[in-house]
C-alpha cells in the first residue's frame, strides 16, 4: 500500500482511517504466523493491530504514540523493551518490522481496491 502525505482532499481522519484499516489488513494476514509463533490468542491480535496503526501514525506526524510507540519511532530497543505490555514483549521483532521499518516514508494515496 502506497500512502502519499501530499495527497489533496484527504483529511487526517481519512488518513488514519486508511493507516488503520490497512494495519488490521496486515495482522488479520499475518494470524495465523503470529498465533503459531507467538503464542497470540483473542483481543491480542486486535491490541497489535492498534498499536501498529499507532507507530504508523506517529511516524506521519498525525498523532503522538506512547512511551512504547515512541520508543520503536526512534528505533530505541532497551526503551522499547522498557515499555512494552505484555504483548508487545512477545512481538516487539515483528512490530519493529511490520509497523515501524516497513512505513519509514510514510506518503498518502488513496488506494481503492
């Protein structure tokens, strides 16, 4: 998914609707691997999800994260690991990865499909 931050006629709502639709896109197909290897069960996936979107969104600048978001923004793993809960202790590789790697240049473009 490509995401231009120039893009008219989207406001921030829309924009965070997108980054949040598109994170729930990501776990939802990444399920069963996080289930399989990580132990992931129920509200978790939801809770990864939301987060996600938060690291993403924090790295547009279209909100502030937390302590934990902010932390993996600024690729600070000892803070992160600091501040993780419970659940991002377990995927806090594969939130690095998916979330705050993958999304360094965020740009908006509305993708219909």
């Amino acid at each position: 998914m490509y995401i231009s931050r120039n893009k008219s006629g989207m406001d921030n709502l829309q924009k965070m609707d997108l980054i949040a639709n598109h994170c729930n896109a990501i776990v939802n197909r990444d399920s069963f691997m996080l289930r399989e290897r990580f132990g992931v069960v129920g509200d978790q996936l939801q809770h990864i999800a939301q987060i996600g979107a938060s690291i993403v969104m924090h790295k547009a600048g279209l909100r502030s994260g937390g302590g934990f978001v902010e932390a993996v923004c600024d690729n600070n793993l000892v803070s992160a690991a600091g501040r993780a809960d419970s659940t991002m202790q377990t995927v806090l590789a594969y939130m690095a990865v998916t979330f705050a790697d993958r999304w360094g240049n965020i740009e908006y473009e509305s993708t219909k499909q």
